[in-house]
C-alpha cells in the first residue's frame, strides 16, 4: 500500500522567523490549539487525511514543516529533535498562546517528546506517534537499514525521485535541489546514538502513545514505554489504579509505520485522549 502525502485539508499558510529559521506552518480551523509535527523527509502535509477529523473535533491544528522539511528552508545547524523542539516552543510563543497540545508522529514525535520535557510549561497533552526509546529495539532488518542510511549521501537522491517523499519536497521546497542536503542531515542524525528512557520516565504531561500492531518497534516495546509511565497493570473497576500522570498507550490494528499518520484511527484515538479523556480526572495514588 502506497500512501499518498497530499492533501486536500486547506488551512492559511505562512511563514515567522525564529531561531534563524525562516519557519513555514499552517493554521486550520479554530478550536483548542494543537501543534501537530510531521516526521522525516515529510511535511504537515502528510497528515492531510488526518487533519479534518482533527478541526471537526474542536481544536485549531496548527502544523509547521520542520526545519529542512517542506516549505521551511535549511539552515547551517544540525538536524537535531532537540533543537528542534526549541523551534516549536518558538512558535508556540510567538503565536501567544499560553498552552496547547502537541502530537508528533516518528522525527516529529521525537520533536514533541523533547518540547515537552523541555517546556513542559507549555504543554497541555502530548501525543507519541511512532516513537521509540533506543535503536536496540527495532526490527534487526530495518536496524541494519537504518545503519546504512547513517552512511546516506546526496548521491541517493536520485535514487529516491519516484518516492512520496522527494516528490513532496520537489513540489514545495523553496530550493528542490537541497534534497540531497537533508539526506545527508537526515543519515547524520539516524547514525548517532540515543536512548530516551529517563526522558520519557520524566514526563510531566499527560501522554498517550500510540503505534501501530506492525510499527518499526513491537508493541511490547510500546508496552514497556508505557510501563515507564506508570502503566503495565490492572487499572482498577472504577479506573482508579490508571497511571497517576493521566497517560495512555493505543496499539492501532492493521497499521505500520508507514501509513499509521493518515489512518483514521489515529484521528479518533488522539480525539478520545486530547477531549473525552482531558474531562477525566486522574488517579492521585
């Protein structure tokens, strides 16, 4: 199944400087603020199908394009989820708003993770689509891929000019001819060594996360995360031995890495935690 990183979801577009960055996002309805952070090689674009269900349910997604990534063009930095954490809390505070929740999907949920452990002041709820603590988890087939992109050039740019990915870039990038430069960056980022246990471990926000059942790690390894949060046992009749933080884990059916940002189920999975849950009060225990 090939999915399609168009979208028809139109929102106003525009750009703010910040952090040196000439940084593109999108504004789509009106309702409770959501940042919503696309992942590798991607846009806010890719979250097209999403995005609708997201602005019926009540919030205004607000989605920007990461540095190097779609309209936003790259700078002489690293390509850095920590540094581009800072980005985000940028513009959350460049638009004046006091608090808002943030969902972030693979590259751009590592870029939420670290938003809210660095700004938790920020951050109402917090989304995790797609994200894993250390590398030792994934698929040792897809571990031996990743360590090959480590090692990716500009010269696999070619290479890649039939996939949604380039094609994406191609279309919106203000210089299409950088592709192989965010490649690079992009190897350079997947080649250095992480573990964010004691990060997530730290959360001071209620989080769901969510994967799909054939997601690049297994659902035991999304099962253990969420054992970091207090979860991983019965939560009581009543809900009352729930994790104490109001944290949350959904393993989507019949979904992977690769299309689990456009299903629908994320949709109402992220709509059930970010309103029906948001009305619930948590355990104290």
């Amino acid at each position: 199944m090939t999915t399609d990183w168009t979208t028809e979801a139109t929102g106003t577009g525009q750009y703010v400087d910040l952090n040196g960055l000439h940084l593109y996002y999108e504004v789509h309805g009106s309702g409770r603020p959501l940042i919503l952070i696309h992942g590798g090689l991607g846009s806010g674009e890719m979250f097209g199908p999403v995005i609708p269900a997201l602005v019926s349910g009540g919030h205004q997604v607000i989605a920007p394009d990461l540095q190097a990534h779609g309209r936003t063009a790259d700078i002489d930095r690293p390509l850095d989820i920590k540094l581009l954490a800072d980005d985000v809390a940028a513009l959350i505070r460049h638009l004046g708003l006091e608090k808002v929740d943030v969902m972030g999907y693979s590259l751009g949920g590592g870029t939420a993770l670290f938003t809210a452990v660095k700004y938790p002041e920020l951050v109402d709820r917090l989304v995790l689509v797609s994200v894993y603590l250390r590398p030792d988890v994934i698929d040792p087939v897809l571990l031996e891929l990743q360590e090959q992109m480590g090692a990716l050039t500009a010269d696999a740019a070619e290479a890649m000019k039939d996939t949604p990915m380039y094609q994406l870039y191609e279309r919106v990038a203000p210089r299409p001819e950088d592709f192989g430069r965010l490649l690079e960056k992009v190897g350079a980022m997947m080649g250095t060594p992480f573990d964010y246990t004691e990060d997530v471990r730290g959360l001071q926000v209620p989080t769901l996360l969510v994967a799909g059942d054939a997601d690049q790690a297994p659902p035991a390894h999304y099962a253990e995360i969420f054992g970091l949060l207090g979860g991983g046992h019965d939560g009581g009749w009543m809900g009352e031995n729930r994790p104490a933080g109001g944290h949350a884990l959904a393993i989507l059916p019949g979904l992977q890495h690769y299309n689990v940002f456009a299903s629908p189920l994320l949709a109402a999975s992220a709509l059930w935690f970010l309103d029906a849950a948001a009305t619930s009060t948590p355990s104290s225990d």
